[in-house]
C-alpha cells in the first residue's frame, strides 16, 4: 500500500516538475519584464518557510506525545 502511493506520488511530481519546468522556462523572461518574478520567489520563501516552521511544531508536539507515553508506561511498570 505504502509504495502503490509512494509511486503515484513520485509519478505526480515527476510530472508536475516537468509541465512546470516547461512553463516556467517560456515565461520567465515575461515575468523579469514585469518584475514579477521577485513576488514569485518572495511567495514560495513565505510558503517553505511556514512550511517549516508547521513541521518544526508538529515535531515538538510528536516528541512532548512520545515522552508522555513512555513516562506513561514506565509508571505502569513500576506498579
């Protein structure tokens, strides 16, 4: 199951970053024209960095969980 996804997501990408590559070669001269390509890279900065961040808060949020569990079961082992 988990590599029938794993595949379809790396075909999905594979795809994706080729239609995209395409694309974004043929307009990015059309964008530095317009002076737009700094508000591209300025958006997908903003969304990597949340990104990130999102990530870096779920860890801490799974790592406080696991601790709980485990002082958890040390306790019932001690009883």
């Amino acid at each position: 199951m988990i590599r029938t996804v794993a595949r379809t997501f790396a075909c999905f990408a594979l795809l994706a970053l080729s239609t995209t590559t395409l694309m974004a070669q043929q307009e990015a001269d059309f964008m530095r024209s317009m002076g737009k390509m700094y508000v591209v890279v300025a958006v997908i900065a903003i969304l990597f960095i949340g990104m990130v961040l999102y990530l870096y808060s779920l860890d801490r949020k799974l790592t406080k969980l696991e601790n709980q569990i485990s002082h958890h079961d040390e306790a019932e082992t001690t009883h």
